[in-house]
C-alpha cells in the first residue's frame, strides 16, 4: 500500500516538486550526514581505542566542530548548488579538493586547540585519514546513486514512445534542455 502511494505522489510529481523546492536543505542535510557517518565510522574502525570505550558524547562534540566546517568548505567549493543528476569528474575534483580543506581545517583546529575539540584524543591521524577517504566514497557514491536513479527514470519514462511523440536531441543545455524537451512536447 506504502509504495503505491508513493508512486502516486511520485507520478504526480508532488515529490519532483518538494525535491526542487527544498533542494539546498536537502544537500546541506545530505552531506552532514555523510560527515556524521564516515568520522564514526573512522573512530571506531581506525582509532586506538577499543570501540566498546568509545565515548558517544566525545563524538557528538567532535560532530559540533568537523560537520560545520565541513558544510563551510562545501559551500564555498560551490558542491550545495551542483545538480547530481549531472554530476562528472570535474565535481569529483571539486569534492576531493573540498573534502581535503575541509579535513586540513578540522586537523588544525585540533592541533592548536587540542582541549578545545571534545573527543579529540579519540582524533588520530588514521582516523582523520580513514574520515577523509569515507567522505569522499560515500558522497561519491550518493551523486552516482542519484544520478543513475535519474538516468533509469528518463529511459524508462522515454522508452514507451507513442506515435505522436517525437524525439527531441538537445545538446549542451542541461536542466533547460530538459524543461524545452518537455515544452517542445
């Protein structure tokens, strides 16, 4: 039942809409997140000490400070405003280039204010090295995600042409050309 109606909510394009409407919260949501979920899992599998000893509101207050840079970085690395749906290798570039400042800023401010950072002595290099490879796989593998599910649902959506359809080549436009194709029609 759940998923007919969300199909119904998707075909109508009430989704597609909450989407494009909150599309930034959901990107700054998104990648806080991901920054959440790599540095625990850098903590608990690359830190010094056992998982078990962990201490959750060490981590918490490690959160306070990297998730905030982090969505700092990104913004002024432009990823907020990027379309997955198009995303390339120049914005893998860029989110290599945003995922490293971003970790080169949280490793300062624990080198200069050790006492500063909650949590911090659970904070070593490989923990901060494992943080900054899980960031970037994991938003990686979200854009590619993204942009596969969009690319199956424009095949899909393209491939029951009825006879008074036409196809349309629109080259080089991108979400314009997309909303010219639909115009066209």
């Amino acid at each position: 039942m759940f998923t007919k109606m969300f199909r119904t909510l998707r075909d109508g394009g009430i989704v597609q809409s909450a989407i494009a409407r909150f599309r930034l919260l959901l990107a700054v949501l998104a990648y806080a997140l991901i920054s959440a979920l790599s540095l625990v899992a850098a903590v608990l599998l690359g830190g010094s000490v056992p998982p078990r000893l962990v201490s959750l509101p060490a981590v918490i207050g490690a959160l306070a400070v990297l998730v905030p840079i982090r969505l700092v970085v990104h913004r002024a690395h432009r990823l907020m405003t990027s379309r997955w749906r198009f995303v390339g290798t120049n914005d893998l570039v860029r989110l290599g280039s945003s995922v490293s400042v971003g970790s080169l800023v949280f490793a300062a401010v624990l080198l200069a204010a050790p006492g500063a950072v909650p949590g911090s002595r659970y904070l070593g290099w490989p923990v901060l090295v494992l943080d900054w490879v899980f960031t970037i796989y994991l938003t990686a593998a979200v854009w590619l995600l993204y942009r596969l599910q969009c690319e199956l649902r424009s095949r899909n959506g393209s491939s029951s042409l009825h006879e008074k359809d036409r196809r349309a080549l629109i080259v080089g436009a991108g979400e314009a050309g997309g909303s010219l194709a639909r115009e066209i029609q």
